[in-house]
C-alpha cells in the first residue's frame, strides 16, 4: 500500500534513466508512482502508465501526425496540451497527488502549462536545466510551482544531478503528504494589500470579515501576488474581492516586470465575482533592481526600497492614465464593481511630510477618477485616507449590501 501517488512527466525516449531514477526514489520512500510520457519520436525502454498516445490524442493529435508535420516546437506544444488536459482530469478524479516534471527547455516549456492546468494546493516540482532562468516569464508560472535546478543533467545519470532528481522526488513526496489543500468550507474573499506599513486596511478588515462567516486571503501586490491572486479569480474562486492595492497596473503600463500580467483586474468580473476596489499605491511606480530604468522615466529619483525593487511616483498625466484603465477593466465586468477613492490619499507614503507627497499630481489623478468612474460602475468618494477606519467602515458596509441582497454568496 501507498499513501500517495506522483505523476512522474517528461519525455521518456530521452530522459528515461532520469525519469526512473526519480520513480524509484520516490517508491522507496512509500509512494506511489503513474508515470506519463510525453516525447514524441521515441519509445520508452518500458511502457508508461499513460503512453504518448494518449497524450497526443488528449490534445486532439496523433503521433504520426506530429512528426509528418516535422516542426519540433509544433508536436510540443500539441504534447502540452495533451498532457495538461490529462493531468487536469486524472487529477480531478484522485489518480494522484502530486506531479514531478523534468525538461530542458522544451521540456520546461510543457511542463509550466501542465502545473497551470492544475488547482492551487496541488504539489508541482519542475526539474529543469532552466530553472530560475530570465527566459522563464512570470505569467508563466502557477501560484505554487515549486522549481529545481537540474544541475548538471544535460544527458544521463551522474552523482551530481542525482543530488536535484533525488531532492526533486523527496519534496513532491513530502508536499503530498503534509500539503493542506484548501478545503472551501467557507466563502472566500481575496484582497490585495502591498505591505502592512504603507496600506494598513487589511488589519481593520480581516477579523470582521471572519465573523462574518468568510475567509480571507491577502496577497502580495509585487507581480507574482497578483498573479495568484488572478489565478483563483480566473477559476471563480472568490466569493468576493476586496481589490485595494493597484500598482502592478501601473507598473504594467509602465513596463515593469513587477505587473501581476496582462489580465490584471479582468478576471473576477469575467468569473462573475463582485468587486470592491480602491485605488491604493496606484501613485507609485516599481521596476525591479536589476532593470534598466526606461528613459522616460530616468528624470525622476528613485528610491532602492531594498536590493531588489526601486521606486518612483508616477507624474499627473501618467496617474490620469492609470485611473482610464482602471475604469477601462473594470467596465468590462460582468458583476458589480464599487469604487472608492479616498480623496486624502491612498498609501502611508503620500501623506504630507511623507517621500511621496504630491499633492498637485494626486489632484489630478482624483479629478480623473472623478470622470471615469461612470456607469456600469458605482463610485464613491470619501473625505479621508486609505489607511482610515472610514475607509475600512464602507468596505464592510458594500459589503453587508451586497450579502443583503444576494450578490456575494455566503455559501461555498
């Protein structure tokens, strides 16, 4: 008996002494292994519990097909596929509970959308000679991927990149078996918040949300955060969504790889979950330590918050920008979407005497707010600051309407 199962991925007619070795490992520690193949021109030395076949047919391909057609990057991609809606399905019905998933780049390439296909809270491990690397973009990436760098494993089995398939095969184990996935017993509300010393809502929200029968998850607004956060909403995992924190829109449109992706502030509306969002450190731009810093911007200072962001605020017209898109995204929502704008400022920073003190910019980026937040969307402008217990107060009281009347859904 085992107590839990692996899906063992990655292209068996190369890699097949490396796929092994890992299935064994994790066999020696108890678990269970279901292997899948996903190479094309090759066999593996012992058939796999799903072969190529399969895989090919589960994106709508065969193998002969594949290769006639004789574009490697082509069969992948149809592989990929494949394999994502298989792992989707067989994961769904309890065949495993976790994946391992070993590549090069090709490999590597089929192997992020196969642990997208897969819910949060699912163990995802990519062995990959890429790892970490700049041509991996963070869109990407799932929530909770978890990669190692498949040192020295270019070809064949070696002490070193034993050292990653080894640790690789232990750690998918390990997350299976102590991993707490998340059981949706109660409705779940998603906030964004950037820190707890420049936005400070969350700590007046969260306990009133949670007697009010709701759990509440907060997520980083520093690219991957919102990313996450864009994940579960895309799946129509909020009951609600508290969206108070803005500046990976900015960055987006400003070019910084700190964004949370393209599809930023899209997602809960086209989920059909209502949104209450505020404007909250929309004023400040953020570009990652080791990036340049576009020219346009480079006639302002910037501040190293640490190694790895700097940081700037974004001038009048390009804080009237922001507020055009924010309404843009927002009156494409299928749902409610409820706007506040706290008209006294919207981050701990931009109060006066505070590094982002801009009063002429933030009133203009008010009097944009002001004329775009039309119908579709509700608006409200309040007289005090973001980080204000009014501020929080009105949260709540959107809120209990909309439990009121039937908009937010206190039942999973």
């Amino acid at each position: 008996m085992t107590d839990k199962t692996i899906l063992v991925v990655g292209t068996y007619d190369t890699k097949n002494d490396e796929l092994e070795y890992m299935a064994d490992r994790i066999r020696a520690m108890g678990g269970g292994v279901m292997s899948m193949d996903i190479s094309v021109l090759g066999d593996p030395e012992r058939a796999t519990d799903i072969s190529k076949h399969q895989v090919a047919d589960a994106g709508g391909q065969t193998i002969q097909a594949l290769i006639d057609q004789g574009e490697e990057s082509v069969a992948m991609q149809a592989m990929a596929d494949g394999a994502s809606a298989l792992a989707r399905s067989l994961q769904a019905t309890g065949k495993f509970d976790g994946v391992v998933i070993l590549g090069g780049s090709m490999g590597t390439d089929a192997a992020l959308d196969i642990c997208q296909a897969l819910p949060l809270g699912v163990p995802k491990y990519v062995v990959s000679t890429v790892a970490f690397s700049p041509i991996i973009p963070a869109d990407r990436l799932s929530a909770d991927i978890q990669m190692i760098l498949w040192a020295g494993g270019l070809y064949g089995l070696n002490p070193v990149c034993k050292a990653s398939l080894s640790q690789a095969a232990g750690a998918v184990l390990g997350a299976a078996r102590a991993v707490e996935i998340p059981s949706n017993e109660r409705p779940l509300v998603g906030m964004t918040s950037l820190g707890s010393s420049c936005l400070k809502y969350m700590k007046l929200l969260k306990g009133p949300l949670e007697e009010r029968g709701f759990d509440v998850a907060i997520f980083h607004a520093t690219g991957m955060g919102g990313m996450a956060y864009e994940s579960i909403a895309r799946s129509g995992g909020f009951a609600c969504v508290m969206d108070f924190a803005l500046p990976e829109l900015g960055n987006l449109l400003a070019g910084s790889v700190i964004n949370g992706g393209e599809d930023r502030m899209l997602n809960a509306g086209a989920a059909g979950i209502p949104q209450i969002v505020a404007p909250g450190c929309l004023d400040l731009i953020d570009f990652a330590g080791w990036q340049d810093i576009p020219d346009r911007y480079k006639d302002r200072p910037f501040h190293p918050h640490n190694r790895l962001i700097v940081s700037s605020g974004l001038n009048a017209e390009e804080r009237r920008e922001t507020a055009r898109e924010v309404a843009k995204r927002l009156k494409a929502s299928a749902t409610p979407a409820h706007v506040i704008l706290t008209n006294k400022g919207i981050e701990e920073w931009d109060k006066e005497g505070g590094p982002a003190h801009d009063p002429d910019a933030f009133a203009e980026f008010c009097d944009e707010m002001r004329r775009v937040m039309t119908d579709p969307i509700t608006f409200t402008e309040l007289d005090c600051h973001i980080n204000n217990q009014a501020f929080a107060d009105k949260a709540l009281e959107i809120f209990d309407a909309w439990i009121a009347d039937g908009t937010i859904k206190t039942e999973t």
